[in-house]
C-alpha cells in the first residue's frame, strides 16, 4: 500500500466512469470492491464520488443534457499549470474536448484526445488532489496504454507530461514503456504496443488496474452482479490479471499480487 497527499506530476490522479446506468453503477461497484457511493452532487450536475473508507478513490456521472454516457472509465493526468500542459498537448496532436474550467476550489480540468486518439483528462489540484492511496483493495494498481503507434505515444507523454521512459521490451511480439515522474523515482504508468490485436479504426485506449486481495472472488461477485469476464484471469509476471466489463458496458482490469 502507498499512500500519498498529492500524486506526483504527470501521474494518473484521478479517475471516473461515465455511465448511463447511475444507480446499477454505484451498487455493482459497491459489492465488487467494498466501496462507498456517496450521494451525487447536484451543484455538480449530479457528479458522485465512490469512497473506501471515507476517502475517495474515483467518480462517476450520468448523461450529460443531450451528452449520453459511452460508458467508459476516463483518466486524469497530474499537472501543476493546465494551461502550459495543454498547449503542449496540442502541439503534440491533441484535441482538447472541454477546455479548462475550474471546479469551484477543487481544482481546473480539461478533458481531450491524445495524439492517437485516447480520451484523457488533466487536473490541477487545488483543494482536492486526487485518490490517495494505491496498492490496497479496492484501489489504484497500474494504468496502460493500448495504441496502434507506440513510438508516436511515447513521444507525446514524454512532451506533455514531462515523464522519463524506459523501454521495459523492444520486439514485435512485446513492445512495452513504462513511465516515471520527472525524478524518475515514481513509476506512473505503462504504454503498450497494440497494434498486432486493435482494430484498425479503433483509437487508442487507456486502461485501469484496480488491485483485490483475490482476483477470483471478485470475478465470481461481478458475474453475480451482471459482470462479465472479457479476459480470463491468468497468472503473469506482474501479478494476476483479468480484464472485465461492468453491466453496462464498461471495461475494467484487476490486479492481484503473487507470492
């Protein structure tokens, strides 16, 4: 387990699922990692929070207005000056979606497509920094980019975000990056070369790993929910994994550490 005030600049901070099933949401995540869905916010637009223990570890929302929910997990990116991360990020082949914009004293997002295609966010933290703890049921354990052009993607999170990469695999059956924070001591994230298995018109897609004590128990109570399995869970070198999607739709990973 880690916990942490602040998440380091540059790493994932915050996440939240768009959902077009609110209520069915809260309660399968609820049961599947033990957390708490707190009341939505109507100052928010309905904005919710999920919390373990009292603190929180992500968000969710409904359809916006005309905007509906594509049922999917976003997430936000650290940064200390939106507004300098945001123009490097369309100078490196981003479109930005929602510009930023303050959320009362929380902090400023912005939400925008990387260079291949991804949906991100950006947060500068103000009074609210993001999840705090990772490492621990329930909570953050790794975050990857599926894309089609990992030389291309690398380029633009070493651009915008500022981060040291290092090349974990270089071959056509493994290409891999993992990332650091600008002291290269914190690792952040990891970019996968997925071109042998993404369709051709699929853009490139961000994934988050949520970390259980048993991969197989919280597979068993997300099929009960109305879950289902996409990838079976299977031992690797980075831990148990298995991928699903929750009723509605929505693709999530798990991950279990091995002894």
């Amino acid at each position: 387990m880690t916990t942490r005030s602040k998440s380091p600049l540059g790493a994932p901070c915050w996440v939240d699922l768009w959902t077009s099933d609110v209520e069915g949401s809260r309660k399968f995540y609820s049961e599947v990692f033990g957390w708490e869905a707190q009341e939505p916010s109507p100052e928010f637009g309905g904005y919710f929070m999920f919390a373990r223990g009292g603190i929180p570890v992500a968000g969710g929302m409904g359809d916006m207005g005309d905007m509906k929910a594509d049922n999917s997990w976003k997430i936000y990116f650290d940064t200390d000056e939106i507004a300098s991360t945001l123009e490097a990020a369309t100078e490196n082949g981003a479109k930005v979606l929602f510009p930023a914009m303050p959320v009362a004293d929380l902090g400023i997002q912005a939400v925008l497509l990387d260079s291949g295609g991804a949906p991100l966010g950006m947060w500068q933290a103000q009074s609210f920094p993001g999840f705090t703890v990772v490492e621990e049921h329930g909570a953050p354990s790794w975050f990857e980019l599926h894309t089609r052009n990992h030389g291309r993607a690398v380029d633009f999170y070493r651009n915008v975000f500022k981060w040291v990469t290092s090349t974990m695999s270089d071959t056509d059956e493994f290409r891999y990056t993992t990332s650091s924070d600008t002291d290269g001591e914190d690792l952040l994230a990891g970019i996968m070369d997925a071109s042998s298995f993404m369709p051709e018109d699929a853009p490139d897609q961000w994934s988050i790993y949520w970390y259980v004590d048993d991969t197989n128990e919280a597979v068993t109570t997300a099929e009960a929910l109305g879950g289902s399995v996409v990838t079976k869970p299977e031992d690797t070198p980075f831990g148990r994994l298995t991928t699903l999607k929750d009723p509605s739709g929505a693709h999530f990973k798990l991950r279990t550490s091995i002894d």
